[in-house]
C-alpha cells in the first residue's frame, strides 16, 4: 500500500494532456503536496533512449517488439521513479501510462487487449492508477490543433485517422469497464473548464474538503 496518490491522464494525441498535467501540478502544489509530474514514454533516462527507439525509429518495429519496449520503458519508470515517489506520500501525475499501452497497442494493432494488458501489469508489478482523467477528442479536431502547432509529427502521429478513431473508442472501452478509476472530460472545452472538473476529482481523492484548498483555485 502507498501513501501518494497517482493520477495518469490518457487521450489521443492532442488531447491535451500536457496542459491539464500542468494546471493539475501547479494546482497540488499550491495547496502545499509534493508534486512529482512525470511521463511514458521516457519518464526516465533509459526510458528516453527506449522513447527514440518507438517514436523516431525509421521503419518498422514489430507490434510485440514495440509492445514489449513500452512495457520496458514502464517497467524501469515505475520502479526507480513512481514507486519510490508514492512511498513517501507524493502526487504522481503522469502524462500516459498502461491505458495508452491497451489502446495504441491492443485496439490499434494486431495484438489482443487483454494480453497487452497482462504484459503492462506484469512490467508494473500490478500498480493501478488511484484516478486516471481521459481526455476525449474527436480525432479531426485534435488533428487541426497539431497542425496548428506546426511541428513535424513523430511515427505514431502520422498514422492515419481511422487508427486514431480506433484507439478513442478503446480508450471510451477502458473508461466504461472501469468508471471508479476514470474521469472521462470532454476535451474540446476551455482548458479551464476542464481542470476544475480535475480539481473536483482530486480534491476528493487528497481528502479534502471542497473548500479547503480554495486559494489555489
Ligand atoms: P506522447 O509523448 O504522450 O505524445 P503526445 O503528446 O503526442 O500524446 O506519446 C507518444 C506516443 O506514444 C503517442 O502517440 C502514444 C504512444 N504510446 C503508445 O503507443 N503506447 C504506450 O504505452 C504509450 C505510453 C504511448
């Protein structure tokens, strides 16, 4: 058992999910919890060498290899970083983690959800989320905001938009089998909007009372 908390956003690319994982930290940190913000893949310095091998890799990588490199990355992240971090009573949140693996790997490709799963458990000695916030987004509006950011897209944001629709739906799946962990916000709103929907969530996770934390607000 852990003291912490661990709070994971998910969503397809463009989502938003490094917005909201900031307001969230800015926002634990002010009502004075220790504040770990960290990421998969690449939350580690093994993790960012095995992050250029699935992003920027040239060419193809087999789905178990690719599968199996995630689950590394997961692997190292969560014992040398997120374990240690929920120990000593931080907030871990985190930008993906096991429910990217089920969707990009499980629904999007050819491998089965539940033995990517299965796989992500085992690298993650069985570490669940206490919250995990899905960022739903259309795939065509998450599109223009990458456009709009005008920068190159990595391998995986270049695969085409039906993959995209795929993976959102598997994410929605995940979300409905388990609506205890999961706060799924609808991601075309102000960003604003959103992260007091986050608040709302995390605030009763921390224990507090509604008000308590109201000058950070
Ligand atoms: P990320 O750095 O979060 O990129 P973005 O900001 O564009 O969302 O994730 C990089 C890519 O890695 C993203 O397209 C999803 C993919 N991914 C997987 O396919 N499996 C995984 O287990 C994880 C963690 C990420």
């Amino acid at each position: 058992m852990t003291d912490g908390l661990f709070v994971t956003f998910e969503g397809g690319d463009g989502a938003g999910k490094t917005t909201q994982a900031r307001l969230l930290e800015q926002w634990v940190a002010a009502a004075g919890r220790t504040v770990v913000r960290t990421r998969e893949p690449g939350g580690t310095e093994v993790g960012a060498l095995i992050r250029e091998i699935v992003l920027h890799h040239r060419g193809d990588v087999a789905p178990r290899a690719e599968a199996l490199l995630y689950a590394a990355d997961r692997a190292h992240h969560i014992a040398a970083l997120v374990r240690p971090a929920l120990e000593r009573g931080d907030v871990v949140i985190q930008d993906r983690y096991l429910d990217s693996s089920v969707a990009y790997q499980g629904a999007g490709r050819v491998l089965g959800r539940d033995e990517v799963r299965e796989l992500s458990l085992w690298a993650a000695e069985g570490l669940l989320p206490d919250l995990t916030v899905l960022l739903d987004l259309d795939p065509a509006a998450a599109r223009a905001r990458l456009d709009a950011e005008d920068k190159p897209f990595d391998r995986l944001e270049a695969e085409k938009e039906a993959f995209h629709t795929a993976v959102r739906a598997e994410f929605l799946a995940l979300a409905a089998a388990e609506p205890t962990r999961f706060l799924v916000a609808d991601a075309s709103r102000a960003p604003e909007d959103i992260a007091s929907e986050v608040r709302a969530r995390v605030r009763t996770l921390l224990g507090e009372a509604p008000d308590d934390v109201g000058a950070a607000d």
